[in-house]
C-alpha cells in the first residue's frame, strides 16, 4: 500500500455504494490516509459491510454523501451508472470542481456528460478483481490492475489513487472500455464451468472434488495465461472423437445443463485448433458436426 506523503491533499471521500466493490475501494482510500466522511448503503448486507470496512464511518442519503466530498467514488451496477448521474445532476446535488470516479468495467466517460457543465472532474477507474466484500480484498488490490480511462490532463489524477490503494495503473482508451468488459466478464464464465465439472466429479462419487480438480484447473488456468492457444488441450486437440462422443453421452445423462456447454467450448476450441493448425482438416468438420448435434 502506498501511503500519502505527508504534504498530500487529504481528500474529503464518499461512497456510493456499499456493495463488494465499493465498501472495499473506501477502506482502501481511507487505508491511504484519506477522510472517508459517508457512505450510502441500503440492503441489510450492505450495511453490515459498510460497518465491517468502514466502522464510524456514517451511512447517509445519496445527495447528502455528494454533497460532502471532493472525491466521490459511484459504485453501483452498470445499468444503474447513468441514472444515477442524471439525477444528481438533475438536483444539482455536484460541487464545482469535485473529482468523481466510478468503478464500471464496461463504461468509460459517456455517463459523466449531464454534468460535465457543473463541471466535476470525470474518472473511470475499474479494478480487475474478483471481489468478496470482506477485509481479504484491502490486501488482494496490493498489485492489482486497476483499467483507467480519464481526460489526458486527469491522466495522473486517477494514477495517483490507483497506487494510493496498491493498484497497478494500466491505461485503456474510452472507446475500448465495453470490449475490455466483456473480455475480462467472459472469465467469469469460469465459475460456471468448474461448478458444473465438480457437479460431475461427485456425479462419478468423488468425496472431495475441489482437492481433485484443483490442481489440473490451477495448471490449466496457469498455461493458458503464458502461452494462449498454444496450450489448448483435451481430446478435441487429440481428434479423439469417441471420447468427445462419450463425454457428450455423460453430460446428457449426469447433468444436462452442462451439455450446452460442453458443446459450445468443445467447438470454440476446435476452432482455435483449426485456425492454428493443430487440428486435421477431417478431424475438425468431424467435430463440428457432433458438436451440432447433426451426427
């Protein structure tokens, strides 16, 4: 963590949002030696978080924790980002010169333009970090990359809070946030595939399905990071047909959601096979037939 040298602005902060993102990104900066002065918070959950991270801090209104902060974090669902700022803006709840950042992967600045005229000082800064809501994340953000997307003159503006909270400032252009966002949302996907593979494992009788898959999931997730495609792998790459075959039979029988799946990533993966040339030409139309379900 890298605290605020001693002649550093303390920054009068808000939250909005007490969800798993933005209770951690305000311990976070009051971590850094920032004065987190209010956050908003609804739920029963939220408010059990924003009293865990952020004890003594007080839960107020929307417009009451705007109206107290020269940095205002907005941390809410995508949908909900260009309402919200609309109706601030709508109420003139802004103050002249306030910095304000939201921590959406998918949008950049364009929700920030009803009130560019007040004007606030526009930051989209999204950490790519799965996130628990709980203490454990204040030490994982310690070398995450934070994607940041400013004006040019605001550039070291948003830097500055990234390694203020450990982060790892990294640079993405405001037309490119939704394909970083549906780039880095994809990999969640992955939840979805080890639950449906531990689903199987116990299917088969496997006690303890975690400890079996962890290791090759871990290898797996590890290869494909350094090397791409070069470390696909699995009875597609192999052209083994009759196992593909009996997989497909399995998934039927154990666990059918899972066949819609299997079927979708065995044939994504066979066309990156294809495309790389690992895979026969005859293997391949093989596959995408089965893989239809037209064999």
């Amino acid at each position: 963590m890298t605290a605020l040298p001693p002649d550093a602005p303390r920054l009068r902060t808000g939250i909005v949002g007490a969800g798993h993102v933005g209770a951690v990104i305000g311990a976070a900066l009051q971590r850094a030696g920032h004065d987190v002065r209010a956050i908003s918070a609804v739920s029963n959950a939220s408010l059990d978080r924003a009293a865990a991270l952020l004890p003594g801090v007080p839960v107020r209104e929307v417009p009451d924790v705007v109206s107290d902060a020269d940095l205002l974090v907005l941390a809410v669902p995508d949908d909900a980002l260009a309402p919200l700022i609309t109706g601030l803006t709508a109420i003139e709840a802004w103050l002249p010169g306030q910095i304000v950042m939201h921590v959406s992967g998918r949008h950049g600045l364009a929700p920030f333009d009803p009130a560019l005229a007040v004007p606030v000082l526009p930051l989209a800064i999204h950490p790519a970090m799965v996130f628990t809501g709980t203490h454990v994340d204040l030490d994982r953000l310690v070398g995450c990359p934070f994607v940041v997307t400013s004006a040019g003159d605001l550039r070291p503006v948003a830097e500055a809070l990234v390694l203020e909270m450990g982060g790892h400032p990294v640079w993405i252009a405001d037309a490119s946030r939704p394909r970083y966002s549906a780039a880095v949302d994809h990999t969640s996907h992955l939840a979805t595939l080890i639950g449906q593979a531990l689903d199987l494992l116990r299917g088969a009788g496997v006690g303890d399905p975690g400890a079996l898959l962890r290791h090759l999931a871990e290898a797996e997730l590890d290869n494909a990071l350094r090397h791409g495609d070069s470390a696909l792998n699995g009875p597609v790459l192999r052209g083994d047909i009759g196992t593909v075959e009996e997989h497909l039979r399995q998934c039927a029988q154990a666990s059918p959601d899972t066949l819609p799946t299997y079927r979708a990533l065995a044939l994504a993966t066979t066309e990156r096979a294809a495309r790389a040339g690992r895979l026969r030409a005859d293997d391949a139309a093989t596959l995408r037939r089965l893989l239809a379900g037209t064999d």
